[in-house]
C-alpha cells in the first residue's frame, strides 16, 4: 500500500487507537477500585476516595485526632479540645471492606466525575478513652450535683385520675456516655463547635413511647370498665378509684388485677348488703315479730368465685350489668327462713320444729349455763351424725370432756348443735341455769329420734 493509501485509513487508526486507550483506561479503573475506594467516597464526613481499606483507615484516625472542638453551654465558652486528647480510636475494617466489596466499580468515571457519590456515617466505630472522657467533663466544670437529673417516662396511679403517664424530665447532667455520642454526632455532621445541651444525659423513655402508650391503652380498657351489680333489689356500681386501686403491673410489667383487694371489696359489699351480715325478723311461736342476730345461715355475694368474674370483666373491658355469683340461703325469697325450720326460744327454754309451716315437733330444751350461754343467730344445719361422741374443754370444770350421744346436729361453727342428753334430769324451766350446756341445745332422749329424722342438712336454726 502506498503513501496515498495509508493517509487514506489514517483517521480511522486514530479513533481505534483512541478507543484502546480509553479502554485501557476505563478497565485498568475498574481493576483498581476493585482494591480502592472509588472517587467522591466519604466515611464518617472524611474523604477516603482512591485510598485501599489500610490507607482509608489509617486516614480516618489521623483526620479524627486533628479533629478540635470548641464547647459552648449557652452564652458560655467552656473551652476546646482536640480528639487526640481523647485517644480516639476508629475499628472501621470491617465496615470499609464491606464498603469496598458492595461499590459498583464499573461506573467509577460517575464517581470521577463527581456525577454520583457514597457515603457512609457510623457513629458505632469510633471510641474514646473513657478516663479522658471524665477528665474533660471535670475540665469543662460540669458538676451534676448541681444540675437536674434526666428521668423517664412513666405511668403512675394517681389518686384522683387513676393511671395516667407522667412525662419524661429533660435534665441537665453529662456523663462520659452522653458527651461521646454528642462529640460523634458533631463529628459525622462535620462540625467544630459543640453546644454542651446536646451532651445532656436524655431520658431513655418518652411520653410517646410505643410500649407506655400501648400499656396505656389497656389500663385505660381496664380502670374505664363499668360494672353494676344487680342483687336483691340493689343495683351497685363499682367505683373507678375502686377499680384503678385494684390495678397494678406484674414483674414482666403487664397490667394485672388484686384478687385479695377485690374479695376485700365484695366483703364490704357483704357487710352492707348480705342478709347473712344482717339482722331478721322473724315471727315467732311465743314472742310474736322478733329480731333475730345474724349467724351461718343467709345469702351473701360468693367472694371468691365473684373475684374472678370481676377480674375477667377487668381484662376483657366494656361495660356489664350482672347479677353476682350468689351464696347461702334465704336469697330473693318470699318467706326468708321458708316454712321448714328448728325455732329455739332460750327465754321459754323450748325448741320447735316445723315442716311445711305446721308445727311438727314441740318440746322442752336446756340450752347453755349463764357463763356458756347458747349463742342467738340465724344458723343452718351443716353436719348430722349417730352414735357420735362430743369431746372439748369444759372452762367450767377445767377438764376436758368425751361425751357419747346417739344423735348430733351441728348447725354453727362454734360447737353448737342439737343432740340428745341422758344425764339431764329435767327438761324446760329453770333447769339450763345450774345444769346447762356449753351452749348446745340439750334434748330429751325420747324427743331426739324424731328430730334427727325430720331435721335435714341446710334446714334454718334460729335461736333468741
């Protein structure tokens, strides 16, 4: 090929060239970003582009300890420092090799160009010598002793609102904790001046924290739940400071109820209410309309097995209207006794039985020795038994006694009860005031048959 020929191609050898070149460029740039941080790379606001992840952490270290800092706490200068004071310390090789494997190097000419760029703040890697930490508080005449302590965000039971969250407190304290992350916030940002409020120990909870303000919701649900206690013609509703008293948080800090304050709560109610706390009146064979003491037998609020209804109604919430678990006798009746029952007159000294309202035993009784006197009071029978033996202390005699009788009806829980006596001489009168019982209701043998046949478990006692 001659001259003329080669001239002829001479332009399109150039671009060929051209292309080589920039080729060479183009990938001998992409084999070294392989092992190099790309152009316009940052970590922590200092430049480590084109440096390997030896260099870029040698970098970091020695830009941070040339770091100063000029503190400030308002209108007051407290005084500077350089980092190098404080023994900084950047463990960024793991995080930078990371950084290195994930960049995109085939786009390193954006990076050049300053078209695209990365960067990377972490707070976590950089370190300080905690004994320079405290030295530089001391230096910059922090004193906490005179300052507000920080305090969380919490939930308290007040007396008038029930729970409520009581706001955090922004305090005023520095500790070395709160002063290293305030100095490494100022160093990502790339700042040289540090207003010391920034370095103040903060609360760890707000009022706006998630889990307070979850918990607040079911506290709410449970010290907003309304329950009225419909009973015997009464209708009760349960007070809100009652209910938020009962409230308390459990050792995982959940909500949860008092049973033994709500029992104490529904005994009180008994102690209004329940006709087995309360006097009765009643009509008597001899005496007319009588009042009768309150004993074992009547109707009462089951405080145990009510606890835990309430307490369900706590958890689940809303609003109820219920009758309560009931127990006893005598509840909502017309005839409160009804028409099958013992009657003990101590005055007349006389016991009836009646069945069905007819009078079906009559006779003479010797009740308890002025001193053991037999105790008035509605009762009920709870325990019948043949062939039993009585055994106690008499306070009388001073000795303990083993009595046999044929026949036993308890109807208290104090000792008391019906049964048979063959030792008494004599029945009625006077007879119970040398020679009576420590209190129970002395029977003549010929009578006690018939009343151990017709007297039944639960059947009414009323003695006065």
């Amino acid at each position: 090929m001659g001259k003329r020929g080669f001239d002829k191609f001479k332009p399109i050898y150039g671009v060929i060239i051209l292309v080589i070149v920039f080729a060479i460029i183009y990938f001998g740039g992409v084999w070294y970003y392989q092992s190099h941080f790309l152009p316009n790379t940052r970590f922590n606001s200092i430049s480590i582009g084109n440096d390997s992840v030896v260099s870029a952490q040698e970098e970091l270290t020695k830009q941070l300890n040339q770091k100063e800092i000029v503190f400030s706490e308002g209108e007051n200068a407290l005084g500077f420092i350089n980092l190098e004071q404080l023994d900084v310390q950047v463990s960024a090789t793991n995080q930078l090799n990371e950084l290195l494997d994930h960049q995109s190097t085939f786009g390193w000419p954006l990076n050049m160009l300053r078209l695209r760029k990365q960067e990377v703040n972490d707070a976590t890697l950089l370190t300080y010598d905690q004994t320079m930490l405290n030295g530089l508080i001391h230096t910059l005449k922090v004193d906490n002793s005179s300052r507000t302590s920080s305090q969380d965000a919490y939930i308290a039971n007040t007396d008038d609102n029930g729970f409520q969250i009581i706001s955090e407190v922004e305090g005023n304290q520095v500790d070395s904790t709160s002063l290293s992350q305030a100095i490494t916030s100022n160093v990502l940002e790339n700042e040289t001046e540090l207003e010391l409020s920034n370095a103040y120990i903060k609360p760890d909870v707000y009022q706006d924290d998630e889990n307070l303000t979850l918990l607040m919701t079911e506290l709410d649900k449970m010290q907003n739940t309304e329950i009225v206690l419909e009973f015997n013609h009464n209708e009760v509703q349960i007070p809100k400071n009652d209910i938020a008293s009962w409230i308390y948080m459990d050792e995982s800090g959940n909500p949860e109820v008092d049973k033994a304050l709500v029992e104490e709560y529904l005994l009180a109610l008994n102690r209004e209410y329940a006709s087995l706390f309360q006097t009765a009146t009643f009509n008597s064979t001899y005496s007319g309309e009588i009042t009768i003491e309150p004993g074992t037998y009547g109707w009462y609020i089951d405080r145990f097995g009510e606890s835990e209804a309430i307490i369900a109604n706590l958890h689940e919430g809303g609003s109820y209207r219920r009758e309560p678990i009931i127990g006893g006798s005598g509840y909502m009746t017309d005839s409160y006794y009804g028409d099958s029952y013992v009657e003990v007159s101590i005055p007349h000294q006389r016991m009836w039985v009646y069945i069905n309202g007819e009078v079906a035993i009559d006779t003479p009784i010797v009740s308890g020795l002025p001193g053991t006197s037999t105790v008035p009071g509605s009762y009920q029978v709870w325990f019948k038994e043949e062939d039993s033996t009585l055994v106690g202390y008499n306070p009388n005699t001073e000795l303990d006694y083993e009595v046999p009788v044929e026949y036993w009806i308890a109807f208290d829980d104090q000792a008391q009860g019906i049964h048979d006596a063959s030792w008494q001489a004599s029945f009625g009168g006077n007879a119970y005031l040398n020679g009576g019982s420590l209190g129970c209701i002395n029977t003549p043998p010929a009578i006690m048959g018939q009343v151990f046949e017709l007297v039944y478990v639960g059947m009414p006692v009323i003695v006065y």
